[in-house]
C-alpha cells in the first residue's frame, strides 16, 4: 500500500485496534494472476507475539480451495469522508478523501480439527452476539456438526503489517479544525467517525 510518511500509522496497538472495531474485511488470494476476494467477519487477537486472524468460508466458496497456496491479503476498513476543498485556507487546492486502511499479509492455515473448528464458532458467536451465545450453547451437537460440514475454518498468521492513516495531518491547524467541524456536522455517521479520529490524530 503507499503510504506517505506523515499518513504512516506505526503505532500497532491502534492498528490492532482498529481491524477489531471493524473487523467485517475483504479477503484476498490469487489464482494463476486472478485476484479472488471474499467479504468476511474476522477474529483478530494477538497471542503472544503473534497476530492472528481467524475467520471461515462457505465451503461452496471457490476461493477456499487456494486458501494455503500463496499469501493471502486482508484489508480493513470502514470510516471514510470526502474533504472538500471550501475548508482550506488557499483557493488553489483540489479535493481529497480521509480514510483508515489497513493490509494485512500472511500465510494462510485450514483449521482441520473438529474441536477448533467449533472454538472458531464458539468465539465468533461470543464477538459478534453475545445476546445468542446462550441459545448457541443449547443447540445440540450434531446440529453444529452439521454446520462444520459447509463451511472452512482457518487462520492467518500476519506477517506483514501495513497501516495507513490519512487524515489531513500534512493540512494546517486551521484546516484540519475547518475539517473537523464540517464532518462533525454532517449526517453520516462515517464522516462524524473521520471527525472523531482526527481530533486525534498526530
């Protein structure tokens, strides 16, 4: 990803953080120069030293069987805003768009064992709706062995991570604050996130 050096984003726990706040991502792997993707619900959970993404296909999806054949990419992100050009102080600029993106390389692994692949959905159920982790538990088990049956589970070891934090910080005091109050009176709530983000940003 191109990165300008004031957009990089190094710190690794905000990255982190960031994938698990919105953690719906687009999977990407290639077959023979085709790019295939695939948008999924990931768990992204650091284990030691290690970040480790999990997520699992439909098994119908063709995409799962190049799964562990080259380097997978995921890429997340959600919070994006137009920044027009009416809030900076010189009438010679152009528009330009904040956004948070972050690519995140690494070796994919198909979760074989039963008992991990119901852990795999056990988390999945406790991260995303944990208001229905009570009923998922009293579902019987060959009804959830059933569903292991469709679908395949793996994780991805990161090995290279990538973050890019575009969010006006090569702009003036004056127009980021300009910015700021433009997309934290907007309706979206995207651009009010941007917003937020960026009373932050350094």
């Amino acid at each position: 990803m191109y990165i300008p050096k004031h957009f990089q984003l190094d710190d690794r726990q905000e990255a982190v953080a960031f994938m698990q706040r919105y953690s719906f991502a687009t999977l990407i792997t290639a077959n023979n120069n085709y790019p295939q993707a695939t948008h999924m619900p990931f768990l992204v959970k650091q284990q030691d030293d290690e970040l480790i993404l999990s997520s699992h296909f439909a098994r119908a999806n063709a995409q799962a069987a190049d799964i562990e054949k080259a380097t997978a990419l995921v890429i997340f992100t959600e919070p994006h805003a137009y920044i027009s050009p009416v809030n900076y102080e010189k009438e010679q600029n152009v528009p330009t768009w904040n956004y948070i993106a972050i690519h995140a390389y690494g070796q994919a692994k198909i979760v074989h064992d039963t008992d991990k692949q119901l852990q795999v959905l056990d988390k999945m159920v406790a991260f995303y709706d944990i208001a229905y982790a009570r009923q998922w538990e009293k579902l019987p088990m060959d009804y959830k062995l059933k569903m292991i049956k469709g679908i395949i589970a793996f994780d991805i070891v990161v090995t290279d991570l990538q973050a890019k934090k575009k969010l006006s910080q090569n702009r003036t005091e004056t127009e980021r604050n300009n910015i700021i109050k433009s997309l934290s009176d907007s309706p979206h709530n995207t651009e009010k996130e941007i917003a937020e983000y960026m009373k932050t940003a350094r």
